[in-house]
C-alpha cells in the first residue's frame, strides 16, 4: 500500500499538444477578460482533440497502482474538465481540497500541466509534483490531499487543465 495515493505520470501529452490545447483554448477568451482577472477558465473536452483515451491509460495507471480504489463503487466518472490560464505572479494559492459542501461527489483529482515552471502544486504534508510540459497527475480529492498552487517566480504564464472523477448514479457523466 501506498502512504500518498498519488500518481505522477510524465510525457502523457506531448509539448505540440499543449500547444495546441494552449492555442485552442487562449483564443476562447476576449482580451479585456485576460486583462481583468489574475486566472481564468474555460470548461473544456479532451475529445475535441482525441486525447480522452490518453487519460483512460492513466485512469487505468492509478488503479492499478492503488487497488483500494476499485473497492468503491464503480458509478463515477471524469467531468469538470476546465482549461486553467494563471497570469504571472498569481495562482490558486488557498489551501483547499476539491470535495466539500458544493462538490460531496467528487472522488479524484485530475490535473494536466500544459506549461513547465520552477514550481507547481503544493500538498499540505510537504510534497510538491512541479509543473512540467505534459505531465498528468492524480489523487484523492478529500482533505487527505489538502493542497495549493504555488506562484511561479519566473512570473511566466501557466497553463493547467484540472478535472475531477465524480460519483454518478449512471456511472458516466453527463
């Protein structure tokens, strides 16, 4: 058994397909809204670029890693996809877990790093998965996994798809 249920897998997209996820998803927001707020997002599907099987490989990666979590019910699924843009200096950077009050359905944590910086997300113990072109991380959303962004000090752009594999009663999302 695993101490963190975290799974870290590099290289799941490659440095041209973030880059067209970045491009794709940058040109959907108007100027004066990039000006206005200090991050953005934008609901997003990976099939709109073939990738959903890419991340099926990794969903399958965990399981396989961490046995425990084919013991749950088999009802969830990944939905909330969102394309994050972080301006320079500014990140989600509050401690906070992704279940609660608003989201009791959430089960696991998705994120996709589309931009590679010195720094990345931060969990409450210590342990920090930086950011780098392409790589895909998992784990549980509940307070075990308490964590936050941390702001570049490149005071570069970031770019970040997060999603969550949510409880649903039909066992897809919809």
């Amino acid at each position: 058994m695993s101490e963190d249920f975290i799974l870290v897998e590099d290289n799941v997209f490659s440095k041209k397909e973030c880059e067209n996820i970045i491009t794709k998803y940058s040109n959907k927001t108007t100027k004066a809204k990039k000006e206005m707020l200090d991050y953005f997002f934008l609901t997003v599907s990976l099939n709109d670029f073939g990738y959903e099987d890419k991340i099926n490989k990794v969903l399958n990666s965990y399981k396989s890693k961490f046995e425990e979590i084919n013991k749950t019910s088999s009802l969830w699924c990944l939905g909330d996809l969102r394309f994050k843009h972080f301006k320079p200096g500014h990140s989600f950077n509050k401690w906070h877990s992704e279940h609660w009050l608003t989201y009791p359905n959430r089960v696991l944590s998705l994120q996709i790093y589309l931009s590679e910086h010195d720094c990345g997300t931060e969990f409450y113990n210590g342990k920090v998965i930086k950011s780098k072109i392409g790589r895909v991380t998992i784990f549980p959303s509940y307070f075990t996994h308490t964590h936050r962004g941390q702001v570049c000090p490149d005071k570069k752009n970031r770019y970040i798809i997060t999603g969550y594999y949510n409880f649903n009663k039909k066992g897809k999302y919809e």
